[in-house]
C-alpha cells in the first residue's frame, strides 16, 4: 500500500494532524495502543491528566469542546504547593480541567475524518529511505507488514522511535523518568498538590484526586536512582495521611524536558515531528496536550500547502511555540531554585487563603 503520509503516534499531536490534513493526500494513522471505541485500554499512559488553560484555549482555537463523560471528578480550582526544601505551603489558583486522558485521547481520534486509515494495535518498527519516500515497518499481532510512504511524521512521544532513528547522534531533551501509582481514597481532596523536594527530585511531584483515586507521581533525572527516590516520596507522604493502603495501580515512562532550542527535533527529509515526540514540552511544569495540539496544527497547515517546501513552512510556523519553551525555561529558573522559590513563596504573590478546617491532612 502506498501513502502521502504515514503518522505513527495518535495522541494529540497524532491525530489532530490527521484530523486536519487536506482530504487530497492518502493518510495512514498507526498507534500501538487500540484506540478504537469498541475495545477498552490495553495500554494506559502515564499522565496526571490535567488540562492546562494553553491547551484548553488551543481546543477553542480548533474550534472543538470536551464531551462531558471524559471530564474526572472533583474539579477543583487552586493548587496547594509544598516546598518541602524551604518548609512552605502556599495555595494558588489554577483553572485546569480534571479529565480521564484515555477518553480523552480517545475523544480526539474519533474527530479524525474516515477518510483517515488507521491501524491500532499496531507497533511502527523501523522504515528505510527510498527514491519518492519511505519503506515502513510495521507489526500486527506479531505479524510484519510494510507499507510505502512519501512522508513520515513522529508523532510516537517521548520514546518516540522514528526520533531515535531519524535523528540518531542529534541533541535530544534532558530525560527524565515519570513514575505515578494510583491509590484508594475516600476522601476528598479540594485542590491539586505540588510538591518541591530536592531529595526526590529536582522538577517536581503532584497528587490528582480522581474520583475515589489518588494520582501521586513525579519526574526524576533520568540517571538518578528513580526507584529510591520515589520511595522517598511516598514515605513522606504516608507520614503526612496523604495515602493509605497499597498502589492499585503503577505506570512508568520517560519525559523529556527540553532545556534548549537545539534540543528539538523538527525536520529531516520528508520525515518531520511533532508534540513531545519534536520535544514540545513544558520545561516548568511537563504540561505537553498545548504543545501537541498547537504543533500538529502547525504542521497541518504547511503540509496541505503542498508537500514539497513544508520543512520551511512549518519550521517558520513553530517559531512562536520555541518563544514560549524560552519563556518557559526563564520560569524554570525561578520555580526551581530553592532562594528565589522561597523569596516568591513568603512574598505570597499571587497565592489565595484557604480553608483548611476539613482538610484532614496535615
């Protein structure tokens, strides 16, 4: 079979690139997890599941709203973040939108035009360069099949392989390790938790209530003993009542936090990326749907302008969204360094009053 472009990866970046490609181009959509609305989840992705105000805004941008069933109880408005290195609490408001992610991603696939193939269950393996494109790889319940392709997009993550092959030697993202376990609670959590611990890590750990379920996870350098610390983590906050019990539930993957504009993986050939895959990912805060729904748009646009000269047009497209990780990295700074958190913090700038008489934690 032969395709204009072949997309491996249909998270967010993924599929709305291919809900919004020129029905003019023969398009294939390849993810390994089965995302189609008939079977349930055989592969979960580790995310809180939070959708932050930039992608929120990005999706009234595209001009689409979230159905009410991926929406995740409670919705809670402010963050209680806890600098564990400088002995602080503070309460912030957040407007994020609490949502199931699998739903979510879900959500978006079904947008995508039937015009779009897909092929779910599907794990991408390796593609060789040919005179008018690409030769990919591709298994199916352990079965190979190859298909012919004049352009090829990552859209496949932070482990993306088509990156690992495309760009090999090329400068990539700081890495780091997300851990997050999922614990039974019956009580209710009236805000987001952030927490600050230079024993645990030095990004950040969060607690997301979701329905009768606590999310506690973090990011942790990726040459660091990830294990260790996250069982330092979890001590803590056994002490403090957070959790009770055991995890029902642990998932594990890499996060990449770009630090530098040359860390990022736009364009080789005919092959292009996108989303975290590309390395489009807050450095503050690991925040990536804004990034992944933005980039696939851009990207979109300067393919249906024509394949041939989209590297330029899309690299000019992406100019505003590497502005933004620079913003991001000045933020990255000051959230990050334990003096001038702790200056910020007891300023209480831009922190609310809570009130805690319900809180029952300490």
């Amino acid at each position: 079979m032969i395709y204009d472009i072949t997309i491996i990866g249909a998270g967010p970046a993924g599929s709305t690139l291919a809900r919004l490609l020129s029905n003019k181009y023969k398009v294939l959509l390849v993810d390994q997890r089965n995302l189609d609305e008939q079977s349930d989840f055989a592969k979960e992705k580790c995310c809180g599941g939070l959708l932050a105000p930039a992608a929120q805004k990005e999706l009234a941008k595209q001009g689409i709203g979230i159905p009410g069933d991926i929406l995740a109880g409670p919705q809670t408005f402010s963050v209680k973040s806890v600098d564990m290195d400088n002995g602080l609490v503070r309460f912030y408001q957040r407007h994020y939108i609490n949502i199931e992610r699998e739903k979510f991603d879900r959500w978006l696939v079904s947008l995508v035009p039937d015009s779009v193939e897909r092929k779910f269950s599907c794990i991408y393996k390796s593609y060789e360069a040919m005179e008018n494109g690409y030769t990919v790889t591709l298994e199916i319940n352990k079965k190979k099949i190859t298909v012919e392709t004049r352009m090829m997009i990552g859209a496949d993550g932070a482990v993306s392989r088509v990156r690992s092959q495309a760009f090999a030697g090329c400068s990539i993202p700081d890495k780091y390790i997300s851990i997050q376990e999922c614990y039974l609670s019956d009580k209710n959590l009236p805000y987001y938790i952030s927490i600050f611990n230079k024993d645990v890590t030095n990004f950040y750990s969060w607690i997301i209530q979701k329905g009768n379920k606590i999310l506690v996870g973090t990011a942790i350098p990726f040459k660091e003993d990830a294990d260790a610390r996250y069982r330092v983590l979890i001590g803590g906050l056994r002490e403090s009542g957070y959790i009770q019990g055991d995890a029902v539930k642990k998932k594990g993957t890499l996060i990449m936090r770009s630090r530098k504009i040359h860390q990022l993986n736009i364009c080789k050939g005919n092959i292009a990326m996108v989303g975290e895959a590309a390395g489009f990912i807050s450095p503050s805060s690991a925040e990536g749907i804004s990034y992944a729904l933005e980039s696939g748009k851009i990207l979109s646009s300067a393919i249906n302008d024509g394949i041939d000269g989209f590297a330029i047009r899309y690299k000019k497209g992406l100019i505003k969204l590497k502005l933004n990780l620079l913003t991001k990295n000045i933020k990255v700074m000051m959230m990050y360094n334990k003096l001038i958190r702790k200056l910020i913090m007891k300023s209480r700038i831009l922190s609310i009053n809570v009130k805690l008489e319900r809180d029952g934690y300490e």
